[in-house]
C-alpha cells in the first residue's frame, strides 16, 4: 500500500494570491492526480501529473491557472493561482500504481476571501 | 447522465441501525473504491474492491460486476459515522476516477 500527506490540510487565503500544495507518496507511483471539490459537489480531475513532463489537463482547467509539478515519483505540487472565492475548494491528491492500486490525500481545505 | 450514481444523497439514522448506502456506475471498471469524507473534509479510502465482498469492523462493501452496483453497509451505525461516503469508480482504460455524489449520512445517538 501506499500513504500520501498533503500539506497544507488547510489555509484561508486572500484573493489575488496563490497556494501551492504538496502532495507526498511514501513510495514511487507511476502516476499522480489533483481534484477539485467544490462545495455541495463532487470529485472533478483537474489534472494528471506526469513526471518528467507537463502535466494533463482536463477541460476547464488550464496550466495557467492551475501549475503542476511533478519533480519524481514520489512528490508533486499544485498551485491554485491569482485565486478567487470561487477557488474555495478541496483539493485532493491521489496516486496509483497501477489500475488496481490507487490511494488517495487526505485533501487540502482552501478559503479564500 | 452521470457515469456514477449514488443513493441516497441523504440519509439520517438512529444509533444502532443498520445502514446501506448504494453505488451504481455505467462505465468499464478495473475497481472501485469507497470513501469516507469527514466534516472538516479530510478524504479516508476505506475499501477498494474488483469483486466480491470486504469486511473491516462494522463496514462491508460488496460489489457485483455483471450488474454494475455497489453497496457499503454500516452495521450497528454510531454517531461517529456521520459522515459522507463516496463511490469511485477507476476505469479499466487508465487510471481515472468517476465519483458519485456522496452521501450524506447523520447517525443520531
């Protein structure tokens, strides 16, 4: 099995400015996936996180707004930028090893007023 | 029409009940996952499963894959496990999620 952290698990921040998370795997994964909760809904994939490579964005995201690093297989990071209230939101790290191996963070509860 | 569905959205019980908590998906799976989400937000994974049925204390998920439905039960409920549940679906092309609404659910002492 594999652990993943997330951090920060929490933060209120102020619009206009930007949040980088971390997400961590206590071992190497081939791949690596940021959602978004929005209030009252559910999951959507913001991205898949590729590492050695940009990462893939689902439609409705995009690379500016959303950056993604993906360093190795064991680290990436999300950052929501120039954020908004509508940006308010958990987000949440997950990464598989395979199809039958996925394991999911803890999430990340951002405010922003 | 989404890919996964669930019910019900909400659901309130008293201690001690027993609860079911139903998952139906339409797209290709290699598994499927449950979720348990906590007021302050933070995500658990409490069972992941291709077939069958998996036990962990008072929790049981169960899965059949020629009807495309699954079901978390909760026996003897506690308030505790107010919580709300998700059903992900991985699909069998890659590794991607649907997600079902959650639901909801208040455990009343």
């Amino acid at each position: 099995s594999a652990v993943i952290s997330q951090k920060p698990s929490r933060d209120i921040c102020q619009r206009g400015t930007s949040l980088t998370i971390q997400c961590q795997v206590d071992s190497q994964v081939t791949m690596m996936f940021w959602y978004r909760q929005q209030p009252g809904q559910s999951l959507t994939l913001i991205a898949t996180a590729n590492q050695g490579s940009e990462a893939t964005y689902e439609s409705g995201f995009v690379i500016d707004k959303f950056p993604i690093s993906r360093p190795n297989l064991t680290f990436s990071t999300l950052t929501v930028s120039n954020m908004s209230p509508e940006d308010s939101s958990i987000y949440l790290c997950s990464a598989g090893v395979g199809v039958y191996e996925q394991y999911f963070g803890p999430g990340t509860r951002l405010t922003v007023t | 029409k989404n890919e996964v569905e669930q019910s019900p959205q909400n659901l309130t019980a008293q201690e001690g009940e027993f609860i079911t908590i139903n998952c139906s998906y339409s797209v290709g799976i290699s598994a499927l996952h449950w979720l348990q989400q906590h007021p302050g937000g933070g995500i658990v994974s409490l069972f992941m499963l291709s077939s069958g049925k998996k036990k962990h204390g008072r929790l049981i998920a169960t899965i059949n894959i020629q009807e495309k439905h699954s079901s978390l039960h909760i026996t003897a409920s506690h308030p505790r496990d107010s919580a709300v549940y998700i059903c992900a679906a991985a699909t069998n092309t890659g590794n991607q999620f649907y997600f079902g609404t959650g639901t909801s659910l208040t455990v009343i002492p």
